[in-house]
C-alpha cells in the first residue's frame, strides 16, 4: 500500500508537472501569424490561494499551461489568461488591414469615376444658338441612331432652341402659304379683268 503525500504541496513544482502531463489536452499549434492556434484544445490555468488573497479574481494571477514558465512574469488576468491576445492581436492587424485594401480601392473606383464624369462633361454638347449645355436627356435624344442615321431633326440645338426654331419655321410655312393664296387669288383676278374685256372687245 503506498503511503499518501502528508502536508503542504509546492506549487512552484506541482502545477509545472500538471501542465507537463496534460499537454496533449491544452498545447496549441504554431499559426503564420505568429501565435498558436488552439482550436480543439482546453485552455487549462492555474493560480494559488496565496495570489487569490494578495491579489483578488481580477489581477495577474493565473498561469495558462504552456505561456512561459511558471511565475509572476507569466502571470495574467484571467480574461487574458483563457483568451488568445496575439490571435486577436493578428485576426485586428489583418481586419485592418483588409479595411485599408478596402478603402484604397473605394477611392481608387470613386477617382476613375470622377475621372469619367468628368470625361463626359468635357464631351457634352453645346447648343449651336444659344451655346447652352446639353441636358442628359437631350444628349441621348440628340445622337444618332443606328447606322449613324439621325433621330432628331435639330440635333445641334438645344431643346429651348429647338422649340423656337421649329415655331419660327412653322411661321414662315404659315406666311409662305398665305403669300402664296394671295398671289394665287391676284393671278385669278387678272385672268377674270382680262377675260371680260377681252369678251367685250370681241363682241
């Protein structure tokens, strides 16, 4: 029957050998970030009475199997101790990173597409009459269609200009006509004044 270990333990030796024997259960893995990753593992720690009541829950007291040997400049508050600071140190700097990426190519597409507005505006029409610029909609109604064959009757002008143009010329159509009926009813009128005299000189 072996006898059993009577008094104080040491846990400057114990808590080194426990964390030497379960290894298996806590030991993370080297990542490229330059942390460890310990997925499927448990986060073991370990701390003394001594520190409890020194110290408190909240201060640098516990030991994480595995960071550093055991003793006060390995010690950590247990938020930090059961976390992984360099992990989220790492996962923060590669976030911010990707942010950044992120942000350059935002302002990247935002210059091209001032860039191209600004393409555009240089390309915009200017009415023939007035030498007011084009809106959208009358730069669209103004190109030709396919085949390069005009769909606007007054592709240089403006819509303003265009308006007064197509009143002025329906104007001029409508003079046109009435000058026109008047020469046609005076030429009536001449022919009619010349029949009868030459009717009465015939008779």
């Amino acid at each position: 029957m072996r006898a059993s270990h009577v008094g104080d333990r040491n846990p400057d030796r114990t808590i080194p050998r426990l964390a030497e024997i379960t290894c298996q259960y806590w030991r993370g893995f080297p990542a490229s970030g330059g942390y460890h990753t310990y997925e499927r593992r448990m986060p073991i720690v370990a701390t003394t009475l001594d520190l409890l009541r020194e110290h408190g829950p909240a201060g640098r007291i516990f030991w994480r199997f595995g960071r550093g040997p055991w003793g006060r400049e390995s010690f950590q508050p247990l938020l930090d101790a059961i976390g992984n600071p360099r992990q989220a140190a790492a996962e923060a700097e590669r976030e911010a990173c990707w942010e950044a990426q992120q942000e350059a190519y935002r302002a990247e597409q935002r210059r091209r597409a001032e860039q191209e507005a600004a393409g555009r505006e240089a390309r915009r029409p200017v009415c023939a009459d007035c030498g007011a610029q084009f809106t959208d909609e009358r730069w669209k109604a103004a190109e030709p269609g396919h085949w390069g064959t005009p769909r606007d009757t007054r592709p240089q002008l403006c819509d303003a200009c265009k308006q007064q143009a197509i009143e002025a010329q329906r104007h001029a159509q409508q003079d046109q006509r009435e000058r026109q009926e008047q020469e046609d009813q005076e030429v009536k009128a001449g022919a009619s004044k010349a029949g009868g005299w030459l009717g009465r000189w015939r008779s």
